[in-house]
C-alpha cells in the first residue's frame, strides 16, 4: 500500500490530459479510443518485469476513470488534482476495486481475447456446447414462389452419436470432472492487482476430460450423417427469402443443443415475367397494324392461365395496361398484386414489293392528325433552325 500511494503522489505533479496524449477538447469516442492505444502499449503482461510499464499502466487507468466521468471530469478541469484530495468530488481516484474492472471489461478482449476479473455467477463450465447452424442455398421458380411448395431436400450434418448416447465416452464410462479446472472450464492467473481468466487448455472450456472416448465419433458425440428434410415454401416468398427449422444444424457437442438449417431462396429468372414485389411486368411486343387499328391481345398469367388484353386504336409503343390481382400473392397476408402488360409495338421487316407501296400510299395520305407527336416534333424543329437564321448563325 506504501508503494501504491507513492505511485500515486507522482501521478498528481501530471496532467491527466497529458497522461492520456490528449487534448482537453476530447470527446468521448476519442477519449477512449487514446485510453485503449496506451492500454495495450503499457499492459504489463506485454512487459513482463518491466516496473516502469506497471506504472504507466496505473497512470493511464487512473486518469481514464477521471475523464471519462462528465462530473469528475468537469471538477478535474475547474480544480485540478486538488478536486480529489481528502475525500473531494467523486470520492477520489485513489479505488482501484469495482470502477478499476468496470474499466478495463471492454478492453480485454482486444488485448488478449479473453475476459477479465472473476466469473459471474460461478457456475461450473459445461461440456455440453451448441451446435452451429447451418446453411442451405435453394433455387426456385417463379411458379413455384407463387403457389408455393414442399421440397425434400439431403444434406450432410453431424448428428448425436447413437453409440455413446453423445456424451463422447465410450460405452460402460462417462466423462469426468477435469482435474486442471476442477469442472470450471477456465484457470485463473493473478497478475498484480487484478485476475484474469483463461479457458481451460485441458478440457477446451467444457470442465470435463474423456479417458476413453467413443471409438465411433472419436469423442465428440456425434457423427456425420445424410439427412432428408422436408421444407415447406409458402406462397409468395421473395428473392433472399431466409427459412430457418429450429434444431435442424449440426448436432451439439456431447449432448449439448442442435444448431438451427437456414434456408436461402432465389428466384431464377422467368421467360415471360419480371418480378418487383407483388407485381409482375410482362413485356409484350405487338405488330403496327394492331397498334393503330386496335385489337385484343392473348397475353400468360402467373398461373398458367391466359388474360385478354384490349389495345385500343393508336397505342404506342411503351403503353402499359393493368391486370388487377393477377400478380403475386403477399407473404402471410390475404393480397396479391397486380400484372401489368407494356406493349412495344414492332416495326416491319422484309416488306414485299405490294407492301412497300401500300405504305408509301399510306405515307401520301397521312396528316399531321395520324401522328401528331412525329408532327409536333418536326414543327419544333423548325421553329428552333428559324431562330438561329434570324441570327444570322448557319451550320457548314
């Protein structure tokens, strides 16, 4: 205690500020992250023997408890050190007891990667680890996320041990306690005025050891198997869609709980459809002539079906037209969306020479009323070349 209080007398000729290399403008992310960088410099187990490492150490975890407390703080800037002295604001620096582990729990694992101070709780460790979980990738087909499905699907997965029931011993044995841990699943090791926790290196965490492991899953309890599972798709799923079957991963270590199967879908693409939510597009192109006489169109529906579509006299090319509820049906909701049909109406190609004329006829006769967007942009043209000539400015 003698030397501790002497450490401490040296601290308070030191700016707290300069301790932690920061500025008094310091805000709290910056005041940390500073706390953190000397932290893992100074860390005495990172400078075995070094006392000079072990001082520093203290300087920077008392200053942090200052600064990082707004009250304390504030006093610390107003009054200095002389806030902290017989019994001032806060109570002093001077504890290093539940404020100092509080500190340095957020700390540990970027340093070593394990965690500080006793155990809460003090239960015994547990041999009996989850399993993981798993993930399975299915492809369907728009039709099938529009009815939905059931699909039987085999995946590999380890599964408990039948042999050894899944404790991992072998038959007429059972595990035992482990003698390094005493069934804890960590050691500790006191370093200075604080106590760290390391997982067991005997029994991996789990406070039990397996003299004579089962000859069928080597010790683990379980062993890999081929399933076959039966999925339910409902109506409606989307793209990315995530189906999860609670306890259907990877069996748990000696006995421990299962893991959960996740199922990933995608929608391959559809040769008629495109898909935004519960609506469907279905791009159809139509001749010239149905585009300005008029005429009913044929056009699939999701569920194999047909919708006639009436293309009034004149549509142009990019006209949309809307069927009500033959769309998708929404997930766990009583909707289905609409499809929509855009035409795009389709120049001729190869015209005989009696369809070449008939055409230049029907050129010879046309009037600005058959098409008056062509018309319309030809007169703006003009209006546009006009302007510039009354300026005198001519393209070569």
């Amino acid at each position: 205690m003698i030397f501790l209080t002497g450490i401490r007398d040296q601290m308070a000729k030191r700016c707290y500020y300069e301790t932690l290399e920061v500025q008094r403008t310091v805000d709290d992310g910056g005041l940390k992250a500073a706390f953190r960088k000397l932290a893992m410099k100074w860390h005495p187990d990172k400078n075995p023997g070094d006392h000079t490492s072990e001082v520093k150490f203290k300087e920077i975890n008392e200053a942090y408890e200052i600064l990082k407390d707004p009250d304390k703080r504030a006093a610390y800037d107003r009054f200095g050190h002389a806030a902290f002295e017989h019994g001032g604001v806060g109570g002093g620096a001077h504890g290093f007891g539940a404020d100092f582990a509080s500190t340095f729990s957020d700390i540990f694992e970027d340093l070593f990667g394990m965690t500080g101070g006793p155990r809460r709780g003090g239960s015994r460790g547990s041999s009996r680890e989850r399993g993981a979980d798993l993930r399975y990738n299915m492809e369907i087909t728009l039709e099938e996320a529009y009815e939905g499905k059931t699909a039987n699907i085999r995946i590999p997965t380890p599964v408990t041990c039948e042999v050894c029931s899944g404790t991992g011993a072998k038959a007429g044995t059972k595990p035992k306690v482990c003698a390094t841990c005493g069934g804890v699943g960590k050691i500790r090791h006191a370093q200075g005025f604080f106590t760290l926790e390391r997982t067991c290196p005997a029994c991996q965490g789990r406070g039990q050891t397996i003299e004579d492991p089962c000859p069928d899953c080597a010790g683990q309890g379980r062993v890999t198997r081929e399933r076959t599972l039966s999925v339910n798709i409902p109506a409606g799923v989307e793209d990315g869609t995530r189906i999860r079957l609670s306890g259907e991963g990877e069996a748990g270590v000696r006995g421990g709980p299962s893991g959960d199967l996740y199922i990933f879908l995608s929608l391959g693409t559809h040769a008629f459809f495109q898909r935004d939510g519960a609506d469907l597009y279905c791009r159809v192109p139509i001749a010239m002539t149905t585009a300005a006489l008029g005429g009913d169109l044929d056009v699939p529906t999701i569920d194999g079906g047909k919708a006639k579509v009436k293309v009034p006299a004149g549509t142009q090319s990019g006209g949309r037209f809307r069927l009500a509820s033959k769309g998708m049906p929404v997930l766990r909701a009583k909707q289905t969306g609409d499809m929509y049909v855009q035409v795009t109406v389709e120049t001729p190609q190869k015209l005989s020479k009696k369809q070449r004329e008939l055409l230049a006829e029907f050129e010879k006769l046309s009037s600005g009323e058959n098409q008056p967007e062509s018309s319309g942009f030809l007169n703006k043209v003009k209006e546009f070349w006009a302007g510039f000539g009354s300026h005198g400015s001519q393209s070569s």
